[in-house]
C-alpha cells in the first residue's frame, strides 16, 4: 500500500522566517525598559487541513503557519541562542493525505491580544484548505499540549462488503496485542490499550487511536492489520475529526476564546463536497 506514515510531532523548524521586532527605546528608557518583564502569552489554535493542503508535509504545513503569523503582523516570542526561533509548536503531526477538521498549533506571543483579535487576524489571511476552528489564550504556566487521543473516520471503498469489514473488525479487536514494521523495527502494542474504538457506521470506520508515551499506531497501521492495505490507492480517506488532549484550559471567558462563527457552515461544505466525490 501507499505509505501513510506519521512524522514525530516537533517545533516549527523557522530559522530562515523573520518575526516581527519590537522597536529599541532610547537610552534615556534603556534601564526602565531594562527591568521590565518579558511578556510571553500562549494561545492555542484549533483548525483545519483540508483539500489541496492535506498533501503537504508536516514541515511544510509549520512553515505555512510561520508565513501567516508574519502576515498578521504578530510579535512572536523568540527562542534564545545565537539561532532564534519563533515558539510555534504542534502536539500531534498529521499524516500526508490524511485530512483534519480539528488540528492543533500552539503559538507563544510577545504581546497580549484578546482571542478574538487573534482569530480575525488568523482568519483575514484566508490560506486555502487553513480553516481557523477556534482561538484559547492559555492561562500562564499552563503545560505545552501533549497528545491523549484522536478519532478517525476512513471512508468504505467500493467492492467490500459490510460483512468482511465487521469480520475483520471483530478479529483485529479479539486479538491481546498486535505487532507492525515501523523503521525497520517491529512495533508490538496492546490492543485494548491503543484501539478504544473501531466500528462500522455507514460508509465510514469510525476510529479512535489513544496516544501511547512509546510508539503509537496509525490509521495505515490499523488498515493494515485489518486486511485493508490496499484501500489507500483505492481512494479511502482518512480524516482526523477531533484531537482530545491530557490538559484543557477551564471556563468561557470571551477574552480568553474565540470560536469562528464561520466554521460550521466550512464543515457542512467540506462533508457534502466528500458525500458527492463518494
């Protein structure tokens, strides 16, 4: 089968794309501003990467997201060391091919914004296939964003019937562990412990992986061990539909989030354009 594999989740790797630069004070400030307290405020954003955009690399996809933070005009909090680096991060990569409607990108900024002013200005650059979900200012000293779970559907290609899947379905789930070919090297997980959700609904699987602190499966290793290989050149696709992670910010200030008012109308888009190319 076409190799669906997961690259390891990392910063944005962004030596060679300037950040916005505060302006110098005058001497006459040097030392005021000297003993002032570096501002440093995390927001995560939530969107998606659809169309076109799902066949870039996750690298290329932080480089996009670089670009657009420097078209917004946004001060970016920097790495320290002789090769500074905005503090742009993402827990989870994302396969290439598979699409997303719920990704997550963590950015440290070195101003304060309300998060709405930070989702129309994320918004306004309008990338093709970029959907802005959402908008969190994160309360200070919050944890970076690690990975506990992300469901799935792959789409039901043409020629098998819903008794091979369920079969292959009800095998795969009755097996204790799992072994698979990762880097040369044989990958055994738990079933129970990484598969908590594989069924049939419709002309979709629904699928839902649990993120393991070794190696964990992918959507391809899953189609592989179903007996389904073969449904990726086949015209499968796989869309990731909503990433949950170990630590959530509480409460709805409307200074603190901002969800796009636009994001449900792009999703019913986005399904009944999928409906009609199935």
């Amino acid at each position: 089968m076409t190799n669906v594999t997961d690259p390891e989740p990392t910063d944005a790797d962004s030596a060679n794309i300037p950040a916005q630069v505060v302006p110098a004070q005058s001497d006459e400030r040097g030392s005021e501003d000297a003993d002032a307290p570096v501002v440093r405020i995390r927001y995560r954003v939530r969107f998606g990467k659809t169309d076109l955009l799902r066949w870039i690399s996750h690298r290329d996809l932080a480089r996009l997201w670089e670009r657009l933070l420097r078209r917004a005009g946004l001060v970016l909090s920097m790495t320290e060391g002789f090769h500074p680096k905005p503090r742009v991060g993402f827990p989870s990569a994302l396969a290439l091919g598979v699409e997303s409607i719920d990704e997550v990108v963590e950015i440290d900024l070195a101003e304060e914004l309300a998060a709405q002013e930070l989702l129309e200005r994320l918004e306004a650059d309008q990338q093709p296939g970029l959907n802005i979900k959402s908008v969190t200012r994160l309360p200070e000293g919050m944890s970076k964003a690690q990975l506990k779970s992300s469901d799935y559907t792959v789409s039901v290609v043409d020629g098998v019937s819903v008794a091979t899947i369920e079969t292959a379905i009800q095998d795969l789930l009755s097996r204790e562990s799992v072994s698979v070919e990762r880097k040369k090297k044989t990958l055994t997980v738990q079933v129970a412990e990484q598969i908590t959700k594989l069924e049939l609904n419709g002309d979709v699987v629904n699928l839902c992986l649990a993120a393991s602190e070794a190696a964990s499966l992918r959507p391809g290793d899953v189609l592989d061990l179903l007996g389904f290989g073969d449904w990726v050149e086949r015209g499968t696709l796989i869309r990731r539909i909503r990433v949950m992670l170990k630590q959530e910010p509480d409460g709805c200030d409307p200074e603190l989030i901002a969800v796009s008012p636009g994001w449900e109308a792009q999703m019913n888009s986005l399904r009944s354009h999928s409906e009609e190319e199935v």
